[in-house]
C-alpha cells in the first residue's frame, strides 16, 4: 500500500468532510463542490462531477435550504430523522471522492468505516442533543443548537480544505467530547 503524502492529506481532508457531514449533511459537499470547481482538490476521476457547475449550484442551494430548516423548531427534529442515514452515506461518498492512490477495497473500507461511521456518530449525537433541547426547552434553544452545528460544520469544512491535518485532529476532539457527553448521560448499572 502507497501511502505517499497527497494520500494521507487526502485521508484527512475526507475525514474532515465527513465529521462536517455530521453538523450538516450538504454543506461539507458544498464546500467540497467549490473546491473542486475552483482546482484547490483534485478528486477521484468518477466523482469530478461534484466540481461542475451543476452540481456546485444544486449544493449551494441545497445547503441554504438544509441550514435555514434548521432553525424552524418542528421541522429540525424531522429533518433529523432523515439526516441521520443520509449523514452515512453523504459522509461515505465524501470520503470515497476525496482519497487518492489506494486500492479500491481500502478505498471504500475506510470510506465506510471512517466516514460514515463519523458522520453518522456525530449526526446520531446532534440529533439527540436537538431533542433534548426540544423537549427541555420547548424548542427555544433549537435556533442556537442550529447555530452552533452550522458554524461548526463550515469551520470543520473550511479546516478539512485548507489544512486538513487540522481537521483531522478538529474530529478527534470532537469525537472526544460527545464520547464525554455519552458517558454522562448513559444511565449508571
């Protein structure tokens, strides 16, 4: 196996992207979409589509409308209900685009294992964290919930394109944190 730098950068940048995917499953795409558009990533040859202008407007949109959704108290829980397995494979597929020089069965191994399973374990932990403030709060504290996870998922996003060592260690910590949270919450034997 050939894990020269460029696969290792690549291994990062789609970890990053799908630990952004489960903040907001259209917006690591989008930012993944931009950059490909704009030549600053160099995709899989069968997932450059996603740089095309086509695909960069239909995801911009898509984010707009994923990120303003979430600030409507009822339809965020909803919207999770859908995201949590849409985050596995949007989290998979960012994964599968981004790594270079490996074998295929490595390839979507990792791309398995290591993005959607992070996608979907941060999803699966924002979308309990949004019913508990629903139920806690009434969903007064939904929008901030929403503000939050937006945030993080541009800065994980950003991180992921532009130094993606540094979101590499981004999803370390958060992955920490919500094991953290689990902990305290997981009811005592």
């Amino acid at each position: 196996m050939n894990l020269s730098p460029d696969t290792i950068l690549s291994i990062f940048l789609g970890i990053g992207l799908a630990a952004s995917v489960g903040f907001r499953v259209f917006l690591p795409l989008f930012a993944l979409s931009l950059a490909a558009h704009f030549g600053a990533w160099e995709l899989n040859e069968n997932w450059q589509w996603i740089g095309s202008l086509t695909a960069l407007v239909a995801l911009g949109v898509a984010t707009l409308v994923e990120i303003f959704a979430y600030f409507i108290p009822w339809l965020d829980n909803a919207l999770d209900s859908i995201a949590v397995p849409l985050a596995a494979v949007a989290g998979t597929a960012v994964m599968v685009s981004t790594i270079a020089n490996l074998d295929p069965v490595v390839t979507w191994s990792l791309a398995i294992i290591a993005g959607g399973g992070t996608a979907t374990a941060i999803k699966g932990a924002n979308a309990a964290g949004r019913l508990t403030s629903t139920t806690t709060t009434g969903g007064l504290a939904n929008p901030l919930v929403a503000t939050i996870e937006t945030g993080t998922a541009v800065a994980v996003s950003t991180a992921s394109i532009l130094v993606p060592p540094i979101a590499a260690i981004l999803v370390i910590i958060i992955l920490v944190i919500i094991f953290r949270i689990y902990r305290k919450l997981r009811p005592k034997r």
